[in-house]
C-alpha cells in the first residue's frame, strides 16, 4: 500500500513538471518601421504582437520604445522615451513620434520591447526582448 502511494505521489510529481513550462518573453518578428524622418522628429510604427506569429508568449501589457545614437566615435546607451500601452488587438499597429532627446544630423537606432502582462512584480528588464529597426535613421536637420 505504501509502495502505491509512492508511485502515485511520484508519478504526480512527474506529470506536473512535464506540464509546467517556462514562459518564453514577447517578441516582435516584423521590425518596427521608421516612417517619417525631418529634423527632430522621427515616426516609428510597429504592429500588435500577434501570439499566432511572433515569439514567445502573450498577451502584452504594454511596449517599451527605446532610441540610441548610431555613434561611433563613443558607446551610446539605450534610453527609453515612451510607454506604449497595448490594446490587444491583433492587426492593431502603433506610431510614435520622437521629438524629444534628438542630436541633429546623428542617426539613430531605434527599439520597441514587448513586456508581458503577470509579471509577478519581478524587474522588468527579466522580461524584455527588443525588436530594432532594420537600419538606423537619420535625424537629418539643415542648420
């Protein structure tokens, strides 16, 4: 009798591990697109994360926008400029502009964090897993 406990308590054991998984972070597959660039203000778009064709688990809570100059004469930092709140709408897509925080004629790189909803109150760069333009774009200013 006591051997068929075991074996049940053990076997629930198993069958709960095999069950749990880890939660893999959101991604973007579709980069966000910089759509409009004038001196100090750069139009950056993205669309909704979409569980059915991007990375990693949903739904969003919301997305992080992150800017850093293209520099090469010195290492620039990300430094995030927006919170982005989702509406969970597949097919939905957001736009920012940037208008703040721009030196001109320096290009920049630009990325949007998908962060989960229940992150358990733990830091949220555990959670954070940026998509980045295709190429950086230049804040282009004739002074």
């Amino acid at each position: 009798m006591a051997r068929n406990m075991i074996f049940w308590l053990l076997l629930i054991i198993v069958t709960e591990t095999r069950v749990a998984r880890r939660r893999e972070l959101p991604r973007l597959l579709t980069a966000p697109q910089a759509v409009f660039s004038s001196c100090n203000n750069l139009k950056v778009t993205w669309k909704e994360f979409d569980a059915s064709k991007d990375d990693g688990d949903g739904p969003i809570s919301h997305y992080l926008v992150f800017i850093k100059a293209n520099i090469t004469d010195f290492v620039s930092a990300w430094t995030q400029i927006y919170t982005v709140f989702s509406q969970n709408r597949v097919g939905l897509s957001y736009t920012v502009n940037i208008t703040t925080g721009l030196i001109p004629n320096v290009a920049y790189n630009v990325r949007v964090d998908s962060v989960p909803q229940d992150t358990n109150n733990e830091p949220l760069n555990k959670y954070m897993d940026g998509r980045e333009l295709r190429d950086p774009v230049l804040n282009q200013c004739n002074c």
